[in-house]
C-alpha cells in the first residue's frame, strides 16, 4: 500500500494536539504544529490555518524531530534504492554513512584487476558478493566532489551525511595492493592530506578510520591482510586528523581493542590541551561484552579522563540500544574474523563448503578450535580465573547454551540452544543408543557422531562438518543488562549509536535503534524521553555539525509521529525476521515495529504514513545531502 504524495497545492498541515518534544531535551507540551511550505510555521494551541489546510489529530501521540542514525553502512544501499524504505519506517530521518573506513567516495576504484568496493566492504560489514558488485559496477565518480554531486542527483528518501573513509583515501592515493604491503612515501602522504583537504573544504563531516583486529579483505591475494586504514602508523593518523581538528570536524573511530596502550596514545589526539583544539570524535563502541565487564568501564574512564579538565578533550563513545544479538550461518558471522580458526573458514566463499569440509576435518585445525575453544573452561589456569571473572580478551561466548538454533535439517532443534543436543548425545551415547534422543530421527543423527564426543568443542565441529550453513543460530555477546544499557544510553559521554544499518544483512537487525532507545526512555517517564530524543536529534547533530535535529520555528519539517501506547506494547525481541529485498537481491534480517511509527516527515512531505510508504518515494527526492558548516579555525 501507498499513501498519496502530496501536490503542489497542498502547503499546510497542523497537527492538533500533539505531544510535541522541540529536540533540545525541555519537558514536552501538548501543542498544534503547523507545517506551511516545508517549514515549521506555528507551535501553540488551537492554532488557526487556513480552510485547506490537512489537520492531522495527535491526541496522545509523540510528535518530534526526525531521529539521527549515527553510525550506518547505507552508502551501499542507496545506490540500490535511495528511499531508503527501512530507514524510514522508523522515523529516522538523518543518516550519517562512510563509516569505519570504507566508503564509495572514490568510485569503485578499480584497476590493475583490484576490486576495492567488495573487498573491503564483503567480510568487514558481511554484505555479499554479489549486492557489492552490482553497487560498484555503477560507481562511475572519481572524487569527492563527484559524489557529493551524485547524492545530490539522487532521490533520496532521507538526510544524507557523508564522512571521508580513511581506507579509501589510501586506496585512491596508493592502490589497493600497495596500500596494505609497504608505507607511504612523502608525496603519497602529502596527497593523502591534501584528499582531506579538500573534503573537509566541500563540507564532509569528517573522516572515520578503523583499528580493529578482525577486518579483513575479501578477495584473494589479500584474505589474510586487514583493510588499509589499519596499516597506517601513529604520525599518518597525526597528520590527517590534524586537517579535521582544523575544521572542527569529526573522527570516527574505532580502538585498537587488544592494545590499550595504542588505544590512549591514539585518542590523546582529541585533547586540546596536547594540541590547541579539542578534536570532535566518535568511537565505538560502550559496549557491555558478556565475555569480559570490564570493557564498558574501562570505555567510560577513558571518556572521563579524555573530557577531564587536564585534557579537555571532545570524546564520546558510541552506544547500542539493545542486546547485541547476531545470527550466524554455521561458522560464518560478523565476528568470526576475532578467531583465527574461524578466520580460516570465513576466508572462503560463502558457497564453497568443500573448501571449509576439508580444513573442518583437518586433524591439525581440530586440534587448534579445541583447544581454543576449551580454553579456561576447565582445571586451574590463567584462562580460566579470567573466563570466571569475565574478563576474557575475545568477544564470543565460547558456551552452547548461549547459541540459539534459527534453523537446521532437524527442526526439533529450532529454538533450543545447542547446549540441549549435546546433553542429549552425551546421554544417548552413555545408554549406548538406547535412550536420551528426542526422536528416532535425532538418534539416527547421533549415530553419525564420534564415540564418545569428548567434548562440546567435537560436538561443534561435527555440526558443521554435516550442515555448514545449513546450522544457523543467533546469540548475544553483549548488552544482555537492561540496566546497563540504559545506563550506558544515557551517559554524559555517549551518544546512542552503532546501529550499523545497512551492514551485516543477514546477521545483525538494528535498524530499530533509534526505537528502542525510545522504548527504554519511556519506561522513565516523559522528561527522560525528551533526553533520549535530544540525544538521538539535536545533540548529534550539532557534535557533527549539522543543521537539523530541532522543531523550532523556521526549522524545515523533518519529523516523526511516534504512538507510546504501540511503543510500550513492542517487544523488540519477537519482531526480527528474514525477508528478500528485492531491491538489494539478497536476504536481509529486519525488525519492523507494528504501528509505532505513524508518519514521518521530511521537508514538509509525508514519506510514511500510517503503515505506507508515499508512492513516490524512492523516485523524487524527500531528503538531502547535508554538508558540515564548521569552517577552518
């Protein structure tokens, strides 16, 4: 279904009665907005407006502006379809793209045979193959210039901020190949800094770089090398980012996560104190790992100390609004790479399972994956005072019970966690096949099992080696405290964020972030809601340097219409499901929130209303490209 596109003469809309949050965190009050030209015309009561005007009752809604994602791999996506429908339903209105590193500033970069777009793009953000290079054959722009210009060709069906990928600047000054296997010369360096130049000149909001451990390449000879923004040395950082810290822009980062060391020295160059101007940065991510409960504290003492008066720094650290849960296609997921057994199978491609049965049933691989995965599981050792502690340096869990079936050849499995097999093989296996499988299809499966399976380590091996991708599981490596993530959401220093919309498609659904980091609020009352809303509107906005994210008169009508009753009723962990988009060619995780959102705004035009989507959206244009206003100091 369709909503109907509104005319030329349609030019005046109020809302009666509305709940209204202004986006800069004051008490709501219940007041008439009125729209006239795309703008923010009136805020009062019984507003008076013309005789043709719509009127659009709110009593009890939420009536706010447009949410901001901050952190989105939608560079991608938006060649395909720039609507952008997902983010859309949600009311977010703002999306900030050409995060971690990578990006399409450059085209698609290709020469001498290098593919950049999809090696980079392929295991760091778990998009396939082919969605890459459909994206990258129309990727016919060489300079920043050139694709600011193409957005603003685009009809794009949400506000668009570019950073500058710092991966891609390397690549387009070095290649591909010569920018993961030597350094850069002094002239490359110099060009390097003067691509930043001229980006931050035609009002990119930053640059964004990438540290950590595990992302990789995808295309062959360079699997086992990371993308090239981790090749970079200390001064390479010092010298680009002191161009941003020039403009007031922002970095986007992401920390060295086994290097503590590397971490501060990096992110003391954000202090003013060090270097005349605080340098705006975003990092991820505050995260509560269920592996190790230090990580978020250590991620907020070292926002404290950067922020100190000693500092004076301008550092926040990016939030996620629910548990971090990912799904997972036999061994292959979004953190696999963390591993260096997984690594090995994620190498491959995604439908080469000859290729990973043959490391799978490698004697040598069997004996590293248990021994990594047996690790401080049992006996006295470092490992496993640190696996009790939960202060483990890796992010997966290591445990059955925390892996939930989605889908496998026995569907009795499905909603169990593997850890309910196991015990029933172990108990099979001890009756000597007597007693202990579900059903006499499962039995027949146990057969196939060594005997005894010493181990969850085998059982898991023996898993994949019968149904590779055909197993597929979800768990939550972090985030499972709902006290802690609120906590988290609403600290001084964080802002809610690492949604990674458009990325990870069929492993990660965060497009719902902005929702429910409204969800959480709710449940605190209206004044915390207005800060949830100015923390997802107004304040990334002017961090980043952006003009929107408020209702105040003059204001252009980016905003949204949230139902409370709708948002207290969802649960968020009963609505993700797999669909095919169409417009992408590849199955993709959603979570889409029944009647929460009732209709979303941008310039005065209605893109969705009550359940549909406007019947032009995605063929003109309802946002725009933004541009950072910060000039030179």
């Amino acid at each position: 279904m369709l909503c109907r596109v509104w005319g030329e003469g349609l030019t005046e809309t109020v809302y009666r009665n509305a709940v209204f949050f202004d986006g800069l965190g004051t008490a709501p009050i219940e007041a008439d907005v009125l729209i006239r030209k795309g703008v923010v015309a009136a805020i009062g009561r019984d507003l008076r407006v013309s005789d043709d005007a719509t009127e659009v009752p709110c009593d009890g809604l939420w009536l706010m502006p447009g949410l901001l994602d901050l952190h989105t791999h939608l560079d991608l996506e938006v060649e395909l379809t720039p609507g952008l429908p997902e983010v859309v339903r949600h009311g977010t209105t703002t999306v900030l793209i050409g995060n971690c590193s990578i990006g399409i500033t450059y085209g698609n970069q290709r020469r001498e045979g290098e593919d950049p777009i999809v090696d980079c793009f392929a295991r760091v953000e778990n998009i396939p193959k082919t969605v890459l290079e459909k994206v990258a054959g129309r990727c016919d722009w060489s300079s920043s210039k050139d694709y600011l210009a193409h957005l603003d060709a685009q009809p794009l069906g949400v506000n668009i901020a570019p950073l500058l990928p710092h991966s891609m600047v390397r690549i387009q000054v070095m290649g591909l190949h010569e920018a993961v296997s030597r350094k850069p010369d002094k002239n490359e360096l110099r060009q390097m800094t003067d691509l930043v130049e001229t980006a931050m000149n035609e009002g990119y909001v930053g640059l964004s770089t990438d540290a950590l451990p595990f992302h990789f390449l995808a295309n062959a000879p360079h699997k086992k090398n990371k993308i090239p923004t981790q090749y970079a040395e200390f001064s390479e950082l010092k010298r680009l980012l002191s161009v941003v810290r020039k403009y007031g822009r922002v970095w986007q980062a992401t920390p060295p996560k086994d290097d503590i060391v590397e971490a501060i020295r990096c992110f003391l160059l954000t202090s003013e104190r060090l270097y005349g101007r605080a340098l705006k940065a975003t990092v991820l991510a505050a995260l509560d790992l269920r592996t190790n409960q230090s990580a978020y504290r250590l991620c907020l003492l070292l926002a404290t100390i950067l922020n100190s008066r000693l500092l004076k720094g301008a550092f926040n650290f990016q939030a996620l609004s629910g548990s971090f849960r990912i799904w997972s296609d036999g061994a292959i997921n979004p953190i696999a790479d963390e591993i260096p057994e997984l690594r090995a199978l994620n190498e491959l491609e995604l439908d080469d399972r000859e290729g990973r049965l043959l490391i799978l049933k490698n004697p040598l691989w069997q004996k590293a994956f248990r021994k990594m995965w047996m690790a401080g599981k049992k006996g006295f050792s470092r490992a496993r005072i640190m696996r009790l502690l939960r202060l483990e340096d890796i992010v997966v869990t290591r445990r059955l019970v925390d892996m939930r079936v989605v889908s496998s050849p026995l569907e009795s499995w499905v909603g169990e966690t593997l850890e309910q097999p196991y015990q029933r093989l172990r108990r099979w296996q001890a009756s000597g096949g007597k007693t202990g499988a579900l059903n006499p299809e499962e039995g027949e499966f146990f057969r196939t099992f060594p005997d005894p399976v010493e181990d969850d380590a085998l059982f898991l091996i023996h898993l994949l080696c019968e149904w590779d991708t055909d197993l597929r599981w979800e768990t939550v490596v972090a985030n499972n405290d709902p006290d802690i993530v609120r906590k988290l959401l609403f600290h001084c220093y964080t802002l809610p964020g690492f949604n990674d919309s458009g990325a990870h498609l069929a492993n990660i659904a965060f497009y719902d972030g902005n929702l429910r980091t409204l969800k959480i609020a709710q449940k605190d009352g209206l004044v915390r809601v207005a800060d949830a809303v100015r923390r997802m509107t107004s304040l990334p906005a002017h961090f980043l340097g952006l003009d929107v994210g408020t209702l105040c008169l003059g204001a252009r009508a980016d905003l949204c219409v949230v139902d409370p009753a709708a948002l207290a009723r969802w649960d968020p962990e009963q609505t993700y499901h797999t669909m095919r988009r169409k417009e992408l060619g590849c199955l993709e995780m959603i979570n889409r929130p029944e009647g929460v959102v009732r209709e979303v705004l941008l310039g005065g035009k209605c893109a969705w209303r009550d359940g549909v989507y406007s019947d032009d959206l995605g063929t003109v244009p309802y946002g725009r490209v933004l541009r950072a206003t910060s000039r030179p100091s």
